[in-house]
C-alpha cells in the first residue's frame, strides 16, 4: 500500500477528517467515464441492517464502499450527524479507484 492511503488526518475537530483510499468492492459499470480529478458524493447506504459508507457519482451510481480503516467509525457518526465529504478521484480503472476524501467546506 503506498504511503498514505489509509491514513486518516483530524483537523480542528472530530470530523475534520481527510484521507486516501482504495475504494472496495468497485462496481465496473460504475467507474466508466470516471476520470482522475472527478468528485463523488460520500453517504451513507442501507442495507440488509447495516450501514456502509460508500462513493457515489453525481448521477446516484454507487462506485464503491469506503471500508477497512482506521476512522470509519468517526466518518459514518459524522455522516450520520450531517456532516458532508466528498471523495477525489485520484486514480480509476475497471476495478480499482482510489479516492481522497475530505469534508466539504460549509
């Protein structure tokens, strides 16, 4: 894993929260026409009777979950709480995309 990704940073409070991340579970159909530089929407999807945090494009297509780091907990209380990320395309191809997530500015 290169260095970074996965490693979440806390600004001024709990939900000032920043990292890289290889999205899992990427849906293929999901990632034609995403292109480096792209921003998706970060929200919280139900399931099944659980919740996952997960990437999607502007037109609603879940692209993949954001999953396995340290601070998913804190990402979905602050969604839950209201508060809104977004995720940067840094890199994208049929079965990978990696992502920086950050908090959108209020």
């Amino acid at each position: 894993m290169p260095d970074g990704i996965g490693k979440v940073t806390k600004g001024r409070d709990d939900c000032d929260l920043a990292f890289t991340i290889d999205l899992v579970g990427v849906r293929r159909d999901a990632t034609r026409g995403i292109r480096h530089g792209d921003v998706l929407d970060v929200r919280i999807q139900e399931q099944a009777g659980t919740s996952a945090a997960v990437c999607e494009t502007v037109d609603g297509k879940v692209v993949g979950a954001l999953s396995g780091f340290r601070g998913l907990a804190a990402l979905l209380d602050c969604l839950d709480g209201g508060t809104e990320y977004e995720a940067v395309v840094e890199a994208v191809g049929p079965t990978r995309c990696t992502v920086s997530v950050s908090r959108v500015s209020s």
